[in-house]
C-alpha cells in the first residue's frame, strides 16, 4: 500500500507540466481560431490540397483540444474518487488519442512545407530526404503510442521502448524542422531579385520561415533534451501538448501572409492583380506573365486570375 502511495506521489509530478501545457494549449487555439477565420475570408480560392491541409490540421488540432480536456475529466474529476486513484497510473485513451493527432497534424503541415520546398527548388533528392523524415517521425510516433497503448502504463513512456520510438520520433521531426527552414531560406536567398519591393517580401518571408523554424524545430529539440536529461520526470508534457498548435499556427501565419506580400507588390498601382513567384505553389488560377525591364517586380512572375 505504501509503495502504490509513493508511486502515485511520485505520479503527481505529470500534473503540473500538463497543466502549464493546457493553459497555453488553451491561448494558442484561440489564436488557431482566429487564423483560421482570417484565412477562410480572404482565401477561399485556394488551391484543394491548401484547403485540405488547413482544414484537416484545424480539424485534428481541435479533437487534440478536445481529447486534452477529456483527459482533465479523467485526471481531476473521475480519478478524484478513491476508488479510482490507481487511474491516475494508467495510459488513458484520451491520452493516446491526443498524441496521434500531433503526430498527424505534424506530417500534415510539414507535408505542405516540403511542397513550398519542391515549388521552389525542383530538387526531388531534397524532397525525398525531408518526406523520409516526417514520415519517419510517423512511425515511430505509432511505435511509442502502440507500446504505451499495450501496456496501458504512462511509466512505459520511459521504458526502453518508448524511451526509442519517442527519441526517434523527436529527432526526425527536429531535423526535418530545420532541414525545410533551411531549404526555403536557401532558395528564397538565391531568388532575390533586387528590385526594392520584392526584396521587402522575400525579407519578411525569409525572416517568418527563420523564425517558424526556430519555433517548431525548438519545441520538438527542447522536448527531446528533457525527455532524455530526465527520463524519470515528465517536464516535457508541457511541450507535448503545445506542438500541434504551433504547427498550425506556423502555416496560418505563413498562408496569411499574401496579402500584406500582395499589397506591398502592387504599391502604387502597378502590376494590379499580381503576386509574387515564392508563392506559386499556394494560389490558385496562375498563369506565367512576363513583365518589361525596370518594374520591382522580378521579370518571370505569375499572375492570379481575378
């Protein structure tokens, strides 16, 4: 009796982490609602797969949302009675399911990412490169949710099992964060054309693909450093349940942009209607339009049907 005390003692520790990560959870999905009206008033016209991309990641972060708060119902409401104390132990299915859907809405917007990556660089090796990795921070997700699942313990999170698929889950979507920050700033850098207000957007476009970069790629390095520096503490939970909204937001914000790129581009009333190269492969009805010499704009550009 004493050591099952102790261990639910010892248990308690996963409280405070996942309740610091559910208020912030909390902050950023009323941010993710707010991005999402935006994006569907002034981009109805986008492309399906860009329309899938953000309604299939609003649609799973919000069941992440849903399954985080049936995971507070089980914790502090259900878990309260004495009877139930030694639930307080367990792998709970709302847990689980949580953790499935970070783990989609991760493969989800680095899809779309690494579809940014092919639009602009052409190179097939890259792209293959960066699908293995977020593919394979997909599997080994599975492989950490299938051995908690099967064990039904939250303590086998830092067995050798889950202390692997969980490594290697973090790991791959570390590198593959950083590897696409890295490849978009590359080739926006590389196809900067001189002119003052294409440089004005591809600056801004450089800088928020730095910075979303830094954002998701340091959530996912910083769980990674408190899951292995202390294997016997659950200090990461609080970052567990913020990724998903970080991801979302990181291509909201990048979707939402075109229209400040647009209004900077078309400064002046010049080239009424146009939008800048760097994002082809988010506008629907483009066409290839060649602009003479002197204009800001870079001469091979694309033009959005109205």
């Amino acid at each position: 009796m004493a050591d099952a005390e102790a261990e639910l003692v010892r248990f308690g520790d996963v409280y405070g982490p996942f309740v610091i990560g559910m208020m912030i959870g909390c902050f950023l999905f009323g941010i993710t609602i707010s991005q999402v009206v935006i994006y569907l008033r002034r981009y109805r016209q986008d492309k399906l797969f860009v329309r899938m991309g953000v309604w299939g990641s609003f649609i799973l972060d919000t069941f992440h949302f849903a399954m985080v708060a049936e995971v507070v119902h089980y914790w502090y409401i259900i878990c309260r009675r004495p009877e139930k104390h030694r639930g307080l132990l367990d792998f709970h299915w709302s847990l689980g399911a949580s953790i499935i859907a970070t783990y989609l809405i991760t493969s989800c917007v680095q899809g779309l990412y690494i579809m940014r990556v092919y639009m602009l660089s052409g190179n097939m090796k890259l792209v293959y490169f960066l699908s293995s990795l977020s593919l394979l921070q997909l599997v080994f997700g599975f492989v950490l949710w299938g051995d908690l699942t099967v064990q039904h313990l939250l303590s086998a999170v830092h067995e050798q099992m889950g202390q692997i698929g969980g490594s290697i889950e973090l790991a791959a979507t570390s590198i593959c964060d950083i590897a696409i920050s890295i490849s978009l700033w590359f080739h926006l850098h590389r196809n900067r054309s001189g002119f003052a207000r294409t440089e004005t957007v591809v600056k801004k476009l450089i800088l928020y693909t730095v910075n979303i970069g830094l954002l998701t790629s340091g959530a996912s390095s910083l769980t990674l450093i408190l899951w292995l520096a202390l294997p016997q503490n659950f200090g990461f939970i609080s970052l567990t349940l913020i990724r998903s909204k970080l991801y979302v937001n990181s291509l909201l914000v990048t979707l939402n942009y075109r229209k400040t790129a647009r209004a900077i581009l078309n400064e002046g009333g010049q080239t009424q209607g146009t939008t800048s190269r760097f994002f082809q492969d988010l506008d629907e009805n483009i066409q290839l339009h060649q602009f003479s010499k002197g204009t800001d704009i870079q001469h091979a550009e694309y033009m959005v049907d109205p």
